[in-house]
C-alpha cells in the first residue's frame, strides 16, 4: 500500500483511505488482530455510503449509528472528513510507516508478485478482494491466493468442494480487475505424513500454482521427515517447498524449533525436480535458516521469497525475504516471483 499522502494539510483518500491505511500498518507491525478489525470493518461499513450522507452523520455525531463503526474509528473518519489527517494515522506513520529492513531492497524492487497468501477463506483475516487490492497497491503485478487444504482444521484448510468455490470468487476478481493486475489460483496443501498431498489430483490440475508445507508432525524422526518431503517434492504438482523446517523464531505464537531432516537429500530432490524453495519472509518464521538456505543456493535450487502474508499489510513483510537472499548471494533469475507471470505459469505446469 503506498505511504500516506497530504494534500491541503489532509488525507488524500479520505476517511476509507485513511482506514485502511492504519489497519495497513497495524498489520504490517504483526498487531493482533483484534485491534485492526476495528478498522477494517469501519472501511467496508462506510464504503458504500454517498459522500453527503457520511458528512452529515458525522457533523452531528452519529457515524456510531453505523454497523462497524465505533467510538475510535468514527474520530477517524471525523477527522478525514475535515481535512487533517487523522491523529491515529499520524502516529502510526512516525512509529511503523518506515522502512522494514536496512538492505533488500533492490531485490525487493524486481520482484513482480508474491506466491504464498491467505485469506478470510482459511486462516487469514481479510477477503479476498483487500487481499488483492493491497497486492497492486504494493505494486505487484500478481498474487497466488494459497489457503490451506482441508486436513488442516485448526486453519479452517478448504474442503475440493469450497476450493472449487473459491476458484469461481478469483475468476470473478480477475474480470473485474480487467488485466490490470492477475489473482493466480493456488494452495498451500499439506505434506502429509508419508509425502502424499492433501488435495485430490482433479483439484490440483484446475491451479496455477502450488505451495507444498508440512504442518503436522515437526518432530517426527530425521529418516521419516526426509522420505515425507522428498516423495512431496518428487509429486509432480509440487511447485514450492514451503517453509522447509516448521521453525518458530519470534513472536506470540512462541519459540519453536525446527524438524530435523536430511538437507541436502531434500534440496538435491528440489534441484532435481525444479521445485522452488521457499525463502518465507515472516519474521517469526525467517526459514530456511542461513546454513541452510546457503546449501540450497550451492546445490543450485530456485526459489520463491514469499510474505505468507494473512492480512493485507502482511503483503509487505517480501523485503525481510530479499534482504536475506541478497545476503547468500541469490541472483534474481533464480527467484521465481521476479519473472514475469507467462513464464512463471508455464513453468509451474507440470511437464
């Protein structure tokens, strides 16, 4: 999302804008949830509303009225209405509306779009629609939308039956959008535990794109994880090995380690099979760890720097994933998402 812009001392976009913008932030700062669906929900209540309606509502004090429309967030909208920016937005702009890293970003720059995203259809917070809004605003020029697959419950993982719904809502973004930018239909489908996808091969076959993660199991013995992702990685429909290790650096999920596994075997079968390894961005994640993201660049792997972004403002955590591949050395033709989306799509497809 770009940065804030003034004009006549105000909010260039008005009160929607400067909404999403704070929720933006929030995100982008790893904020818990709760305190950007305020927001969020005050952006979708006030949309629609014709720009007279709105002004009358808050010269006399009833945007609460509103459905979504709270105390903090109708200040906002106030405020906006008036021409300033709003004081919230203001302080967020000093505190997380900088840079996220010192370097990446020249790699940052090439990169054309993200392959690893999530949406209110499985674990993510928003819908699909602000997912890709937020996509072009960040200058992409394509996101692959990757929920869970349905063994994964906890992250409310898409049944073939909702994933083939959900295609229909991407193709209708896309005629909608009219060429400007390109949703691209994907999965993060779990590894399961002997190597097998959790998603039937019919399903598969209808997407562009997709991620292969193990999420169950982390700590099940080095011999057995190896053999799982290296029969993953061999399927045919593996595109990207997502987050190799499951680890857990930082934040309020807490400290996790990592699985244990034969590197190299993984890595070679990634290079053999010209499956991506992801360089997850997430800074709780930052996976592969250096050693071995080294070792994937010496064996000659391809990779896809990835946000894993579950809300909009995640979408800009892909810079922590190229300062990091500028650091091992990475050149920018082996990270697939700097390509173009014609030669991304052809080699996705399975040969």
């Amino acid at each position: 999302m770009p940065p804030m812009t003034h004009e006549a001392g105000g909010y260039a976009g008005g009160p929607v804008a400067a909404l999403r913008r704070i929720a933006f932030l929030l995100e982008r700062s790893r904020a818990d949830t709760y305190k950007v669906k305020a927001f969020r929900s005050a952006a979708a209540a006030i949309l629609s509303l014709p720009e007279a309606e709105l002004v009358e509502l808050g010269q006399s004090g009833r945007l609460t009225t509103l459905a979504g429309v709270g105390k903090s967030t109708a200040t906002v909208i106030e405020e906006a209405l008036e021409g300033r920016v709003p004081e919230r937005l203001r302080a967020l702009e000093n505190t997380d509306g900088g840079p996220l890293t010192k370097g990446g970003h020249e790699l940052r720059a090439q990169l054309k779009g993200d392959l690893h995203s999530h949406s209110d259809w499985s674990d993510g917070g928003s819908p699909i629609e602000e997912m890709a809004m937020t996509a072009m605003e960040l200058g992409h020029d394509y996101l692959v939308l990757t929920d869970h697959s349905p063994r994964l419950r906890v992250a409310n993982g898409l049944s073939a039956a909702r994933l083939s719904k959900q295609l229909g809502v991407v193709e209708a973004v896309n005629d909608h959008l009219s060429g400007q930018f390109r949703l691209l239909k994907g999965i993060e489908v779990d590894i399961l535990d002997d190597g097998s996808l959790d998603q039937s091969e019919e399903m598969l076959a209808q997407l562009d794109l997709r991620v292969s993660s193990v999420h169950s199991k982390l700590q099940m013995d080095s011999e057995a994880m190896t053999r799982r992702m290296v029969a993953a990685v061999r399927n045919p429909w593996t595109n990207v090995l997502g987050h190799c290790t499951g680890r857990l650096v930082t934040g309020s999920r807490g400290i996790r380690g990592q699985s244990h596994f034969d590197a190299r075997a993984v890595f070679e079968a990634c290079a053999a099979n010209d499956v991506a390894v992801e360089i997850n961005a997430r800074p709780e994640r930052r996976d592969p760890p250096t050693r071995l993201l080294e070792l994937a660049a010496e064996i000659g792997c391809v990779f896809s720097i990835d946000s894993d972004a579950h809300a909009p403002g995640q979408l800009d955590f892909l810079v922590y994933g190229t300062e990091r591949a500028e650091a091992a050395g990475i050149h920018p033709d082996r990270i697939i998402n700097t390509w173009p989306a014609e030669r991304l799509l052809s080699w996705a497809r399975p040969a």
